[in-house]
C-alpha cells in the first residue's frame, strides 16, 4: 500500500491509532536549508516517547522504524511522505 501523506510543521499525524497505543510523526522543519526534521513519537499506556531525528534534505528515502517512506517533497513549512514499503511484512508500523 502507497499512502501518501503530507504533515505541516507543528502538525501530528498518528500512523498507528489505537485506545492505548499509537505511533505518530510530527514535521518540526528545517534547523538549516539542507537539514529537515521529524519526530516519531510512540505511546503505551501513560508512558511513551519522542525521537527527533534529522535527515539531509537531499535524502529520496528514508527509514523509520520499519517502514520506508519516499520523501516527495520537503519545505521549512510542510513535508509530504509516501509509504512504499514494510520491510517487517505487515500492513504498517
């Protein structure tokens, strides 16, 4: 499954929902004109956590987790993503 997705900065976009479990990303921008950033975040129960991770914006793909997303396009305002592949075999995270 291709889903693309397209996150402003500042905006949460839950992968994974669930009652007491989700998996999202967060868009947090450009640190600089060549970096871009996101946060995968990761929740169970009360407890969770947050990964900022700081990609190169020349980057096509990018892994997080286990799953491959084809960055399309990326600006200081908005990213926009395309799921192309899971490498653990399931549906998505």
């Amino acid at each position: 499954m291709e889903e693309t997705i397209t996150i402003s900065v500042g905006e949460k976009k839950i992968l994974k929902p669930g009652f007491m479990k989700w998996i999202g990303l967060v868009y947090c921008g450009m640190p600089n004109e060549n970096t871009f950033s996101l946060s995968y975040m990761e929740t169970a129960g009360y407890q969770g956590y947050a990964l900022n991770i700081y990609y190169p914006k020349s980057m096509s793909k990018i892994k997080i987790k286990n799953v491959e997303f084809n960055v399309l396009s990326v600006t200081p305002e908005k990213i926009t993503l395309q799921q192309i592949k899971n490498l653990s075999g399931k549906n998505s995270f």
